[in-house]
C-alpha cells in the first residue's frame, strides 16, 4: 500500500515512528514533511497529504500534530478527503467501515506512539462496509461539490 504521511513539528516524531512502522510492514511511504521538530505551520503539509490521496499517489493519508484537529481540519479541506481524528481502534475501525476515510489523522500530544500504530494497523487493516453507509458518503461528497459549486461560500 502506498501511504502519503505530514505533520507539523509537533508530530515530526510520531511521524517517524509511523513511517518505520509502515516500512517494516511493507508499505510505501510517501513523506511530505516537515523534516524536523523546527516551528512549522501544518496546513500545508496535511493538506498535501490529502492531495497525494485524491490525485492517486497514494492509498491513504496520515497526518500528525499535537491534537490532530487543525491537522484534520486542513486535510479535509481538499476535495475528496475524508479525514477522521481518532484517538482509539473504535475510532479508526468505524471512521473506515461507516466513513470510508481515506486520510487518518493523530494527535503526537494526546495519544502514546504505541497506541497511535494500533490505531494505524487498525485503520489500514479495516475495509468500508458499504450499505447504507455508502448513501451517506455519497451525500457528503454531494454537499461538498455544492459547496465548490458556489463562489459565495468561499468566505470573505
């Protein structure tokens, strides 16, 4: 599998850990930064990661910060990402069967590295249910493209 990983310095060590996870596991990893636990905005970064998902360069995202809310939040800004902050399996299993989440994010501050890559393992290992699930997904991305669709909700 191919997986896009960012974070912000709060979460470059988490990063780490989670590409060596990956690797070990045989994934491929695509890092889009940062490179250091140097200050740095993640906007730009998770919402890169969300972007490698939607063009196709990579199977899922991961983003990381200190909460993984502002990382969430960025992510799911890109069109087509569905980014979910899970903080436990439950999360992760259900953010994949009901949400078909495409991008995981993960708070470095909040959540220990041990527990973050069974909540990775639990993410990557889980498929989308489909059903009736799929109706409410399709429904987001409804509400998403209305959303585009109108340069009156673009703020400002």
């Amino acid at each position: 599998m191919r997986i896009a990983v960012a974070s912000d310095h709060a979460g470059f060590v988490l990063k780490q850990a989670v590409a060596e996870h990956l690797r070990a596991a045989g994934h491929e990893v695509l890092d889009l930064g940062t490179d250091s636990e140097a200050p740095v905005d993640y906007p730009y970064f998770c919402a890169g990661a969300a972007r490698a998902v939607v063009r196709g360069e990579a199977d899922v995202g991961v983003v990381m910060g200190g909460s993984g809310q502002g990382e969430q939040l960025a992510a799911n800004k890109v069109r087509g990402a569905r980014a979910a902050l899970c903080h436990d399996e439950y999360t992760a299993r259900y953010a994949r069967r009901h949400n078909d989440a495409n991008v995981l994010s993960l708070g470095a501050r909040v959540t220990a590295a041990e527990l973050a890559l069974d909540i990775l393992d639990v993410f990557l290992s889980t498929g989308f249910d489909g059903g009736r699930h799929l109706v409410r997904v399709e429904q987001i991305a409804a509400i998403e493209a209305e959303e585009a669709a109108h340069p009156s909700n673009a703020g400002g």
